[in-house]
C-alpha cells in the first residue's frame, strides 16, 4: 500500500510538469488574418452664411463606413501554466490593410434658393501599431490553451479629408490633415495548440479605437470633422517556443 501511495504521489507530480511544458516560456512568432473597421464621420451642422453673400448651411453629418483589410504582423511573449491556469503577456507589432475613403454629401439650405452642392471625404489611416497584452487563460487536455486577452495599443493615426461646397457665386474648397498619437483598448479571446514546439493559434479581437477631430473646415466658420475608428479582426498565428 505504502509502495502504491508513492507511485501515485509521483505521477501526480510529473503531470502538472508535463502540462506546463508545453505552454511555459518564450515564443516568437507571426499572424495574418482580416479586419472590417468601421469609420463614423460626424460634423456639425455649418452655416457659411457670415462668409458669403447669401444664407448657405449645411446640415450635420453622422454616417459610418466600413472597411475590410488584412491585417499582419509579428508577436512574441512568455506564458507560465500551473495546475491547469495560465497566464502570461506579449509583445507586438501590426498594420493592416483597411484604410478607406468615405464619401459624403451633406445636405444644403440655400437662401434665396440656388443650385448647390457639398461633397466631404474623409480617411483614417492607422500606423503601425505597438502593442502590450496579457493574457490568461485554461490549459485544457494538455495540449490545448483556451485564453483572455486584454490588450493596450499604440499608434499614430492620420485623417485626412477634403471639403468641397459649391453655390451660385461661391465656392468653398478646403484640405485638411491632421495627426494624432492614441492608445486603443483591445480585448479578445483566443485558442491555441501545441504542437510540440510550434503553437499554433486563431483569435478574435474587437478594437476600441481612437478618434481624430479636424480644425475647422474653413478659416473663420464653426465646423469641425470627426472620425472615431473600431475594428473586428480575426487572426491566425504561429510561434516557436523556445
């Protein structure tokens, strides 16, 4: 019996060792998979009436555009598994495919009546992004990791847009570009397997992306553009262990 007890002791000892093998350490790796962003373009309403010689306003815009792209990228990170529970954190760095150019035409009042016509493009570009992850999760089966992911990303995005508005006598075209450095909020969830030392993974993350806010379409007039960008992005990677 006594013979019995400490076969059984050191067998449950050498499994929890073999489970962590297989998910414990660093890797580095690389991922390729599809975004659909989703761009919301939103400007007040503008009157252009102080700058022209009739009543000339343009009503606010809210519209959203998508956008699908491919999305690349590298990662790398260490992970520790104990008693079945994981938890670890990753590096990486992605771009993607999914810029766009969204059209708009905004409706016009014109006082008296007269022809006229407005046109806003806008399109949100995403740099490459820098991004820091933990993640947690059950390694199932041994060879199996069902994980949580709550990233953080880094970029520095740009919109770029152009106004074009166009009555009897008048016509109001205008560039514009800005810039802006942002931090997004990424959560996801994810599946990977062991393949001995490749890990092979598919995901799913939903981007709480950032927002970009114009100067005013034209000097002296109240009418600022925003673009707020979100993201789907399914991803499938694989990374050595090493």
């Amino acid at each position: 019996m006594k013979k019995l007890s400490l076969i059984l002791l050191g067998t449950l000892a050498v499994i929890p060792a073999v489970e962590a093998s297989l998910f414990n350490g660093f890797y580095l790796g690389g991922q390729l998979g599809g975004t659909q962003r989703s761009d919301k373009t939103s400007t007040p309403s503008v009157d252009f009436t102080p700058i022209t010689a009739t009543r000339f306003q343009q009503a606010a815009i809210n519209k959203t555009n998508k956008g699908n792209g491919l999305t690349y990228g590298i990662y790398t990170g260490y992970g520790q598994s104990s008693n079945g529970f994981y938890w670890g954190a990753e590096l990486s760095l992605e771009g993607d495919t999914a810029s766009k150019t969204n059209t708009t035409k905004p409706a016009i009042t014109i006082t008296p009546t007269l022809p006229a016509s407005g046109t806003l493009t806008t399109k949100y570009e995403r740099g490459m992004v820098f991004g820091i992850t933990p993640r947690m999760g059950v390694v199932i089966g041994n060879d199996n990791l069902l994980y949580l992911k709550l990233g953080v990303e880094y970029s520095r995005d740009k919109l770029k847009g152009r106004y074009e508005g166009q009555t009897t006598g008048y016509t109001v075209s205008k560039s514009f570009t800005k810039t802006k450095s942002q931090f997004a909020f990424v959560p996801g969830i994810g599946f990977e397997k062991a393949f001995g030392k490749v890990l092979a993974r598919v995901e799913y993350g939903y981007t709480f992306g950032g927002k970009i806010t114009s100067k005013d379409i034209i000097t002296g007039v109240s009418g600022k553009t925003t673009v707020k960008s979100t993201a789907h992005t399914a991803k499938l990677g694989i990374a050595y262990k090493f």
